[in-house]
C-alpha cells in the first residue's frame, strides 16, 4: 500500500481509531460453539419490482433490491450500491451463505448504471461476478475506498475512483460522492484482513444529499461528525440486521436500537432500513431487525422505514 501513515492506516493495513479490536478467530469459535441460530425459512418469495420512474429534479428514488443493494435514480444519473445479484454471499458457488430471498429486480432489468458505490470488500457486498456482468453491459464507474482499485480491475472494471476518508470525487452528470468513515473491517481471504479501507457515502444527485452508510458498529460521535461535515442527509440507507450474538457483533454492526440513533445523529429526513432479510450471516430470526427497528422507533421516529423488497421511496 502506497498511502502515507494515517490516523486510520498504518502503513500496512487499516483500522478504525479508538475502537476495540474486533472479534479474532477463537471469538468465531466460541460463537459457533455456545449459541443456536434462529431458524430462517429456505425462500422467501419476492415479486419482481416494478421500477419507479425517473422522477424529475429535484429528487431522488430509492429502491431497495436486497441486502445493501439499492438503485438511486435522479434526473441526472443512476447510481447502484453493494450490488449483489448472486445466490450465495462467499467465494464459493456451492457453499456459504445462500439468498433466502431473491433480488427484487433482476440485474437485467436494471436501467444503465452511471456510478457503483462499492463500500467494502466482504462477499455480501463485494459480489464479483455481479460487478463482472456490469462492467460488460453498463463500464460503470465504480467509487469505492482506497485498494479495490486491482480487485475492480480483475473483473473488468476499468472507471475506478479510489477515496480515503472524507475524500469527494465529482462523477459525471453532476454527482458528488464523499467518502465517509464507519467502524467495520475488511477481508476476502485468511491473509487479507484490513488491505482494503471500508466506509459509507454522502452523495449528492438530482438535488438531493443521500447516505449511504454501508456496514457498520455504532461509534459514539462519528454519525453526528458526518452529519456535521456533509449536512443533514434528505435520504439515509442505514443497516438493522446481523447483529446477534451481540458480545460478536456489536463492533461492526449495528442493531436497530443503534441505527435509530444513526438516524438521528446524522440528521436524516427519512431513513429505510437495509442489511437484513436477504442473507443469514448471524443468530437473529429473519423478521427480528423489523420488528426491533418497530420498537425502537416507537411514537418518537415516525420518518425511519423498513421497505418491502422492491420497495421504493422518493426524496
């Protein structure tokens, strides 16, 4: 890595600063040793979306496809996050975890795709062989954090803009894309861990400001930062699921109870839930980040939602 020493990067790999390290390899085994997963149905059917139009500026749709994956449509561009379309979240095709429920809109039907926001490298946001089938329909530019930029080009992706922490490239047609810190990790293989930096987006399109948080735990006075440095977002994509068990998890993701508290750190007008539902990665039943996202919310947070697959909202 060519970076300079950083308050985040030591010369070698990345870290989050003042968090505590997260759960090493004798902590999965405990985990996998002491408790019981819920039990999620084998599919869960999904209606094919019917995409909404592209609405005129200013605004912004939404619409949420699977786990992190959503289309944003503004007068001036399009955009895809964390696109994954394959059935399984792992290196393998025949092992690791396996989509319960199918992407609401099949990569086919998506329209041209202006801009990827890639947040990290993890294999149910980081999906190869999606990102392959875009660079041949779409050559897409990819706005990713700094050292995917070899990964991309291995499947084809030529348009890469690689960022550091609060780091802003202007992408054509006018978007704006920031790259802003979270508190996760990275790593697609045993001697990877922590090559690749990992973070969330501001980006402004269609005269709108959307966050996109991509994956991670709950650091006290991070979201108001970014709130602080980027503004008040019109629209917030924030994670609810994999949480469980909590000693685990709690480091590089979220609960619901948290990502309410996201919401409002970060000054969000509307927020919709993302990272849950699609795969399972950890103990929570399949419905539990929805009805804990209920809960949390309460009579106070009327403008926090969880979507239907192939939901869609306007900002």
């Amino acid at each position: 890595m060519s970076l300079p020493p950083s308050d985040h990067f030591n010369g070698k790999t990345f870290f989050n600063p003042g968090a505590p390290a997260h759960a090493g390899l004798l902590d999965l085994f405990k985990w996998k040793l002491t408790s019981r997963a819920a039990l999620w149905p084998a599919e869960v059917p999904v209606a094919a979306a019917k995409l909404p139009e592209r609405p005129a500026a200013p605004g912004l749709a939404a619409t949420w496809i699977g786990q992190s994956t959503f289309l944003l449509q503004s007068a001036e561009a399009t955009l895809v996050t964390d696109p994954v379309f394959s059935d399984r979240a792992s290196p393998f095709a025949w092992a690791g975890p396996k989509r319960v429920a199918p992407p609401a809109v099949a990569l086919e039907a998506l329209p041209p795709i202006d801009v990827v926001l890639l947040s990290h490298d993890h294999y149910d946001h980081c999906d190869l062989a999606s990102l392959r089938r875009l660079a041949r329909r779409d050559q897409p530019l990819v706005v990713t954090p700094v050292g995917h930029k070899a990964l991309l080009a291995s499947v084809g992706l030529t348009r890469v803009a690689e960022l550091d922490w609060w780091e802003t490239h202007a992408a054509p047609a006018g978007v704006e894309v920031t790259l802003v810190p979270s508190q996760h990790w990275s790593r697609r293989s045993p001697f990877s861990t922590n090559q690749r930096l990992w973070g969330g987006f501001m980006v402004r399109t269609g005269g709108r400001l959307a966050y996109f948080a991509g994956d991670s735990g709950y650091a006290e006075g991070l979201f108001a930062e970014i709130g602080r440095r980027c503004g008040a977002p019109d629209l917030a994509m924030i994670p609810i699921g994999a949480y469980e068990p909590r000693w685990f998890m709690k480091d590089a993701h979220m609960n619901p109870e948290e990502a309410v508290r996201v919401h409002r750190d970060v000054g969000s007008r509307l927020s919709v839930a993302m990272h849950w539902g699609t795969f399972q990665l950890t103990d929570e039943a399949r419905d539990e980040p929805v009805r804990a996202l209920r809960e949390a919310c309460g009579a106070a947070v009327s403008n926090f939602r969880a979507l239907e697959l192939g939901g869609s909202v306007l900002a």
